[in-house]
C-alpha cells in the first residue's frame, strides 16, 4: 500500500518536471504518461501474443488492407516497440548460426532463453537437452497457463512452450519417426501431444485432433489414445465453437479443445498468387470459417474466463497465456495473399481483447512479436516491363486503391516441400504493462524469455 | 538554472521510485536511466539521418555480415525506436493511396510534413504547391543548416530539404524537360542545383559536380555555371577529400563540396546477385572508395565542425543537419549485396559518430529513419529443389557462416529502367534526445517533421 502511495506520488512529481521542461502542453503530457508506463516490478498475467511469420511487411500489408495505410491496427497501439533478432543456430556445429530460423528454433528461443537449430523443441542444439520453458517456470510459480492456436495444438509455435523433443515433426505418438528415442515405449517423455497433457497445462485449444486420436505406445496410457489419456488425468476435451462457448470446468478440471483433424480453418479466402499478370484486383470474401469452429478470439476469450482469478484475491497467482495466429506463415508459404491477411486480422482482433483486458486488469504484461519474417513484399504494380518472376496478386484495399503483394523466395510453389521461404529480417515486438520498457531497441529473440522471467519476479 | 536543478532531483526521485517498484537492481537502474531520456523542450542540434531503401532486413543483412548477428551497430543502440509508415500519394487523384513510395515523395513526408505523389520534390501532388520543409524552418529559427549525402547532393533525399519542384529529374538547369515551368528563364526556382545554393544552406556535400557545372539560362547568374554562381553567392567550393580536411571558411562563408561528377564512389566492391545458384560465397572487398573522395563520415566530422557553436555559447542556436547515406538502396536496386552493406556500413559509422557528438552534447536529437523499404531479402541457402527464380548471392559472414541475400522483385535486372523495386513496407526509427521518445509505437513518415518541429520549439 505504501509503495502504491508512493508510486503515484511520484508518477506525479515526475509528470509535473516533464510539464516545466518544455514543450506543449500535449507532448508534455505524452511524455508524462509514457514515463508513468516504464514499470519494473511482477506482472499478475501474461499474454504473450506470437503472430508466425508476422514481420513488418506482412504486418503493413493487413493495415493497408484492412484500415488503410493510415489507420491503426489493435497492434499498432502499444506504448513500447523495439526490434527482436531471430536467427537459429546450425545443428552440426552449433558454434554457427543459421541466419533464418524456423517457427521451432525460433518458438524455443523466446519460450526458453536459448537458441537451438531449426527443427527442435525446447531442445539443445546438436546435444538435445531440454531446455526449461517460462510455461514451465509459470507453472512453477503457481501462475495457471494456457496455450492457444489457430493451427494443430502440436505445432512448433504451442510446442515450444510444454515439450522437448529433437523434432518438431513428432507431433503425435504415430509420428515418432524422427525420434524413437522420445517414444513412451522406449522410456521417452513421448510425443508432443502426449507432452503437452502430460505438462497439464490448465487451457490447451487449437487444431490437430487427429494427433490426439492417436494410440499411445508405452507407459500409464498405454492402448488409449491421447484424447482418453488427458480426459484420465482431468481435463475436459471438447470439439466445437458450440461446447467452447458452454464449457463450465469443474475445480482442479483443466480444457483441451481440438476443433479440427488439422489446422483450423481460415478466416478468409480469395484467389492465390501466381505469375505475372497475377491475380486480382480482388477484395478478399470475409467470414469463410465453418461455424463450428471458434474463433481465435473466441478461444482467447474463454481463455482468460477459465485462466484468471475470478475473485479478484491480490494474493492469488495470475496466469501466463500464449495465443498463436499461426498461419500467417503458413498462408505466406502458400502465396495466398486473402488467407494470409484474415488469419492476420483475427489476430488482430485476438491482440484487441489482450488489450481490453489490460486496461481493466493493468499488471498484465501483453507482448506482440512474430518469430521470423516470411517472404511477403509490397510492390509496385507490375507491368509488362517491371515485374517479378514469383507470384503475385493485386488487392483492392479498404481505401479502394491497389496494393499489390509479391512472393518470390521460391520459383516453385506451393507444395509443402516447396513454399515460400521464411526470411531472416528482425521482426517487430510492441509491449505494455510490467518490464514491457525492455522491448526497446534491439532485441535478440532470447531476450523475450528474460524479460518474461523478470515479470514473474523469477530474475 | 532553477530547471536544471528541478530536473536532477526529479530524476533522481523517479529513479528512486522505480527502484523501489520492484525488480532486480540492474532492471530499476535501467528503467530510471530510460526515464531521464524521456525529454520534451528544445533541440540544441538536430542529425537527421536517413538511410535511403534501409529497411529491416536491409539492416538485419549488414548487421549479420558485419558484426554477427548477435553484434550490434551503432545503428542499434539508440533508446527509443518505433515504425513509420511510407506510403505516397497518386498524382492523377491524391485522395488515392500509393502503397510504394520513391525517395522523392519519401523525403518530401519527413521534410515537409505533408504526404506527395511519386517524383515530387517538396510541391503537393497535382497542385503543385512549395511545401515548407524542416530546413526552411529550422533557417527561419536561426540554426545553421547542412545537407550532406553519399548521392548527387541533387538526388531526392537531399533535393527535398532546399527545392522545390515537380519532378526529381530536374537535377540541373539542363535537365528541365520535365518541369520548364520551373526553368528560371520561365521566371521560376530553376533546378535543384540553383535552388539548393539559393537556400544559403550552409553547408551542402554529396555528389553531382556535373549539375554544378551546367550553365544557368535565366535571373541573376545567366550564362554562368552553378558552381560560379555559388562562388558569387558566399560559397567556398571544393572537390577533394584533401581540400576538405584543410578547408577553413571566412565568416559568413558557406561550403558546397562536390567530390563526383555523379553519385559517389562505393565503399566496398564484390560480386553482384545472379540467378541461382547465384554467386559466392563470397567475403566482400573493402576499402575501394579512390582516396580523393571523402567518406560520408569525414564529410560529418566536418559538417558538425563547421556548423556548430564552437565558443559553446549557451545562448547561440545550433544546427540542423541531415545526413543521407543513399547508395544502401542504388546497390540493392542493382541486386549487388557488397556495395549495398558497404554502404550500410559507412553509414553506420557516420551514426557513431552523431553518437559520439550527442554524447558530448547532450541536447542533441539524433534521429535514424529510412525512407522506405527495399527489395533484399536473408533466405535459406538455396539448393536444387528450392530457390527463387531471381538473383541471389551467398556472403561469408563474420562469423564464418554463409547469409544467402536474394533479390527478386524485377525478373529483367539491372538497367535504371529495369531495377529491383523498393518495397511498401513499415521501416524502422531509432532516435535519442529531446523529443525523441515521440517515435515510439507506429507513426507516419510526415509526423517526423513535426517532432522536430517539436524539437525546434515551432510546434
């Protein structure tokens, strides 16, 4: 109490000295308020939003789309912004880097402090070791988690956070090829399904039941599948946006919502890419997700419901949640420029909740970050004399001007084993709340895990 | 006095506070550091530096080659960064949006205030109308003014400081076609070269001799070459790097170095992009630029040195200088990824040095901005089954591992008419000083002219 009173005393003093130095009433009291927003301290909650393959161009892209080149997205309006390094390290030598990481080294790099090579999660490069998560350190310190996605639960991007296997592709206990050493029946911690229920993380939602519908091969859940195994030690699994918006968790009773066989559905769709004339000039069709599929939004929102402290007790533990907009990347890969832009904007729209939350609950810390650029450029419209050789398409934006997006990292797309390509540019973080001051200039991608750990009083 | 007192103690009040919010000491210390650096008021000294096509991975590409990617440059050390929107204006109908902006229209939104179409040099789009820039404003205040650049010192970037006019290619009283309404035997402003040295900008380096040495076709200095012209005005011309570290100006006596008939000489040469599977790995050769020709840092040293207030007068106004490091994007336009980061290079170590400078003068806004994106992009390294179908070039970086650099928005490069295109993307502001805390979040090009209006106390 005593520290509140002086806190604000001082927010006071400091607002009033910024007032006599200078310059417009209005900036003075910008300056004011943004002094008053450089908190150290813990943070009750965590929302630590990763939008994959959301660099600054595919970022530009939406706004132009969806606001116009001068609105603002919800993304757009944190008080701190800095820049954030991304690069991986190889896997043979790990003393070289890898100067464009994947959604799994990248994923382990902010969920653990620590680079690794692409591929891997939360485990050392070349010696795979786990490497311990802020999930798990949360958890440890009593905070409730949760870990959401628009793409498979089992994914890199939600694996990072509550699994450590030596490949990402190992996502369901039938998957193990490229780690028998992980498989329950050779003693292993299992797949990453398997991992994540097993780490019990109290609110598990996204796509990728056809991982959980797999059979699990060793140890307490042996000849179950994975569904069974985690509805036996206490969660409630449920499959559509219908049961999402009813589900009610019994004490001690933690959520794992699977809401379809794979990735879930677009927001959006519209022609894709391809070469010069391209496609378009097209207005993207809005709304194309099945109704019985939530949401990102939708399963934030629950989310928080189930994650915090109803009772509003000061004593009480907060929550660490992430919130994936998963295939902005994998819609870049795909050179499907409508695609790319809805799962965008649903993120977007994801981050407006995060925002309204804090507003209401200020000791959260929201984080915005992607965890590496994807090949998405703005470029002059193309004509019989200037064009580029990759795929492209004109989109008629909000403000009816075109804008025309060009992917042409890969001259053969988009098969799974040849899509676009990720980049290696420094992505954008924005921040608010506890510690978010440290996001500011630049950052390596580890830097996000200590900051974290600072919020949680950890470091 | 009183208010230097008044802000001591407060900063050492918030300090304290932050101290006693919690987290670990190093953790306070910064956040009260940062605080201090929040300053509203007046700008003794402004450096604006522009690094022309630097975006995020234009950066991120140097930075890896350079000093590694976990290095920093000095570009990267500044308190506060923030993103700044680009985008231009159509000329048929300005209501409409240009999602790419050139460097003319660029520079005409942070010199100016005020968004233009395409090609315009600091005139509105479709009206035509002289937009008032910063240096005009800053002149106006009494603050000595200089305008140096990498560039002929009529290039866009430079142009938009002290011209105005509707097209960027009227570089030289002989280069009127597109704008004979503006030749001052019309009874106009003439070329950019005429009104550069019409503005008395105090100090004006860069390239472009040969504009200087076209002959004047109306007014005052007809039948005169612009050089003479400026020599009748109070300049002192030079064209050496050995004439500029000797040169000494009279009182009142103002500098216009032209050191290249053209653009200036490159830093550093290597091989260009190529289709896969593109050239390298290569280390790049530095050390090219010929002797006679000033590095953009000595072009610095010696601006400051002749603009600022040497007697210290506490009373005296300071100086309005920009700083252009313009080949970053000529080089990335050519695909040629060694001139392209020599360049970057040689403009970071001008940064250092406005560090250094605002170090020891601490009323100092230092602002890094860049005036849109470009075309580089950091892939995988490309194999067989996965490459892009435009030009890529593999480097050895510092670290001894290889950063494949592609380039593909123009699949016939690189004629003038046939150039990688510059990108829409939102690009990167660092800045310190008074004021400089406003570039925080995402803004628009056009409000960095009203920061350091700002910072000049006319706003």
């Amino acid at each position: 109490m005593k520290l509140r009173i002086l806190t604000l005393l001082v927010g006071s003093v400091c607002a009033q000295a910024i007032a006599q130095n200078g310059g417009s009433p209005s900036q003075s009291a910008e300056a004011a308020r943004l002094q008053q927003q450089i908190q150290g301290g813990r943070a009750k909650n965590i929302i630590f939003l990763l939008g994959d393959g959301m660099g600054d161009s595919e970022i530009t892209a939406a706004r132009n789309y969806q606001v116009g080149a001068a609105g603002r997205l919800a993304m757009d309006t944190l008080p701190f912004t800095g820049a954030v390094t991304t690069y991986s390290l190889q896997e043979v030598d790990p003393s070289k880097i890898d100067y464009v990481t994947d959604s799994a080294a990248g994923g382990t790099a902010w969920a653990t402090g620590q680079k690794t090579s692409n591929g891997r999660i939360s485990t050392s490069a070349k010696t795979d070791k786990p490497l311990k998560t802020i999930l798990e350190l949360a958890k440890e310190l009593g905070y409730r988690t949760g870990n959401i996605t628009t793409a498979e639960i089992t994914d890199a991007t939600p694996a990072v956070l509550g699994a450590h296997v030596n490949s990402r592709s190992c996502q369901g206990p039938a998957d193990m090829k490229a780690c028998p050493q992980y498989k329950k029946s050779a003693g292993g911690a299992g797949s990453i399904a398997e991992q994540l229920v097993d780490h019990k993380i109290d609110v598990l939602m996204g796509g990728g039941r056809q991982r959980y519908e797999q059979i699990i091969d060793g140890g307490p859940g042996e000849g179950s599948s994975v569904i069974a195994s985690a509805e036996a030690q206490g969660y409630k699994a449920i499959s559509t946006a219908r049961e999402l918006s009813e589900v009610h968790l019994e004490p001690g009773q933690r959520l794992l919502g699977l809401f379809n066989e794979g990735n879930m559905s677009m927001e959006w769709s519209g022609d894709p890419a391809i070469p010069y004339p391209g496609s378009g000039p097209q207005r993207c069709k809005e709304f194309v997700r099945p109704t019985n599929e939530p949401a990102l939004l939708s399963m934030m929102m629950k989310s928080i419901r189930l994650l915090e402290n109803a009772n509003n007790d000061p004593q009480a533990a907060g929550f660490f949640l992430q919130v994936e907009g998963a295939q902005i990347d994998k819609r870049a890969h795909t050179a499907e420029p409508c695609e790319q832009i809805g799962e965008t904007i649903a993120f977007d729209n994801a981050i407006k909740l995060a925002l309204d939350y804090a507003a209401a609950n200020p000791g959260t810390l929201i984080m915005i970050t992607a965890d590496h650029g994807h090949s998405t450029q703005i470029v002059p419209e193309p004509n019989a004399g200037n064009h580029g050789a990759g795929l492209m398409s004109t989109l008629v934006t909000t403000e009816k001007a075109n804008m025309t997006l060009y992917y042409g990292t890969n001259a053969v797309c988009c098969a799974s084993s040849h899509s676009m390509e990720h980049t290696g540019t420094q992505v954008r973080i924005a921040a608010q709340g506890p510690q978010a001051f440290g996001v500011l200039g630049v950052n390596d991608m580890t830097d996000m895990y200590h900051l974290m750990a600072r919020a949680l009083g950890a470091e």
